[in-house]
C-alpha cells in the first residue's frame, strides 16, 4: 500500500486527507476530525490496507471500492475512432507515479495506454481553511485532435436528510430506464422533476436506505460552478467549486438501496453529456484536446460549517 496522509489544521476546522497513488491516485480519505464526519463512502468490505493491480480494461463496477476516482478519456467501453477505450477509462484503475511531494501538496503523472496523453495531478492544501486545489494538466503527445470526456466521481457517504446542492439549472434523466424516481425523458429546473404518474417530486432531499430508490441525471446550464452535499447531522457541508469552461455539467449517480444494495450519491462535474462520447462529439459536448497541446482544468473542494 502506498499511501499520502495530509492533516490540516486551523482556527476553525481540522481536517483529514489521504492519498492513494496506488488505487488510481485518488482522494481515498476526507475527514473533518471536529466532528468526525467521513465524506467520502467505501462498501463494507473495503479493506483500506490492501492495494491492487489492476490490467487497463478491468470492470469499473466489479472493482469498485469508494472514494473519489477521476474518469478519462471515457466513460462507456467501445471502440472509438479505432481505439479500443476500456471501463471508465484508465485513471482509476492504474497506479500514478509520485512526482513531488511536500507538507502541503502532491503531485502524480499517468501515461494513458489508450490514448496518447499524459495526465498529471496536482492537489494543493489550502493551509488556512479545510480547502484542496485540484489541477489536472493534459498532453496531447500526438498530432492528432483528441475528442474526450473528463469527470469527477466523488462517491459521498450520505445520510437520511442530507441534501443536495446544486445551482438554478436544468436537470434530465441520463438513462431514464435506470431511474426510480425520476419518471420522464424531459428536462426540469432542479430540484423538481416528474414521477412516471405525472406527480411531482424533489431531488434535493436524500431519501432513507429502505426506500431502495436508484437515480442518474445530468445537470446543465449551470448558474455557477458549484455543487455538493449538507450533512445536517454535523451542520456541515462538501462543496466543490469549479469554473464552468471546465465543468460545463454535473452528473449525479445515487443509490438509496436500489443499486446493489449500496447507499451512496456519486458527485460528478463533468467535461461532457452524454456519457457516449461518439454522440457527445456528434451533439458538440464533448471536450478536444488538440494536437501537441496541454489544458488545465481545475475544481477545490472545501469543507464548511453550517
């Protein structure tokens, strides 16, 4: 196990964040130690202390285990423009090379297998306030454009109560047929949408396990580049925040029970809609990374009391 272990300490809040180059390079840990919340959800039978290694290809949902994965160049497998593009893409799967590492920062790299492009990673402690900078830089080795899509996926340990925040935008269903809430193929102004009968419904509430409901929608035209989760429970909240040339859309993945049993709301800012990234490109929503070219894109996430 290879694992980076950040607490910050100030004033105000105390929290916790730790690092797994190993596991995808992800945020595997993000605590507020004040009041003991655990933002980010692992399965039950998450064994923290086991590494892996993992072929490019591997099954996204078979070896999912929590925490806050990045997913690129794809998100659904395919052959796209005669590359074979694996299970949400290759971030998650594989181990990132430490390039730096000081008290308050870290920095990894990745060489795609599938596309040629390299991604480093750069997350930055604010030393002030329970905050972290992400910038992700791309390089197109090539000499060719490289349509693709970009995501957080950020899974958020929630509670009956919680809510979701998101700003004035529209919402629609992502695949209605996995939806059990959400009842039609339209586009609504969040946090209200349509059961199948018509009636009303609110997505900003987070429902109990027992409800066994299951939800995935696309928010767009976003007023501001923001989105998170309010615990009320510990009078706090998750948010991050981006600009919306990056994020021009957040996806939101949620299982109250339905899915494989898992209780978990998956926050995901995102490059493109939809998640085929052929019709993304046909439709004009997806991201290019031009020949021989390097684009950053950034977000922070930030823990607040309420």
């Amino acid at each position: 196990m290879f694992l980076l272990c950040f607490i910050v300490t100030s004033a105000i809040l105390t929290f916790l964040l730790s690092i797994r180059p190993d596991l995808g390079g992800r945020i595997d840990r993000l605590q507020d130690l004040k009041t003991g919340k655990e933002w980010l959800w692992h399965p039950s039978n998450y064994e923290p202390q086991v590494s892996r290694k993992l072929e490019v290809g591997a099954s996204f949902d078979g070896n999912w285990t929590g925490g806050w994965d990045e997913i690129f160049p794809n998100d659904a497998a395919g052959v796209f423009q005669n590359r074979n593009l694996v299970d949400h893409g290759e971030l998650w799967s594989q181990a990132w090379e430490l390039l730096e590492q000081s008290e308050v920062s870290v920095k990894m790299a990745l060489t795609c297998q599938t596309v040629p492009v390299q991604v480093e990673k750069t997350i930055t402690l604010d030393e002030e306030r329970a905050k972290a900078t992400i910038n992700y830089l791309f390089k197109n080795q090539s000499e060719e454009t490289i349509p693709f899509l970009f995501k957080q996926h950020a899974a958020i340990a929630i509670e009956e109560g919680d809510e979701v925040l998101l700003p004035d935008c529209f919402i629609e269903p992502a695949v209605l047929e996995f939806s059990k809430i959400i009842g039609r193929q339209e586009k609504t102004c969040f946090p209200k949408a349509f059961a199948v009968n018509g009636s009303e419904v609110n997505l900003q509430q987070i429902p109990p396990r027992s409800s066994q409901l299951q939800e995935f929608y696309y928010s767009s035209q976003l007023a501001t580049g923001q989105c998170g989760i309010r615990n009320l429970r510990s009078a706090s909240t998750l948010l991050m925040s981006f600009d919306t040339v990056d994020f021009p859309y957040v996806w939101v993945f949620a299982s109250f029970g339905g899915w494989q049993n898992h209780y978990v709301l998956v926050l995901e800012p995102c490059t493109n809609i939809p998640y085929d990234l052929e019709i993304a490109c046909r439709n004009g929503t997806s991201a290019l990374l031009p020949p021989k070219s390097s684009q950053l894109r950034s977000l922070t996430v930030e823990l607040q009391r309420c």
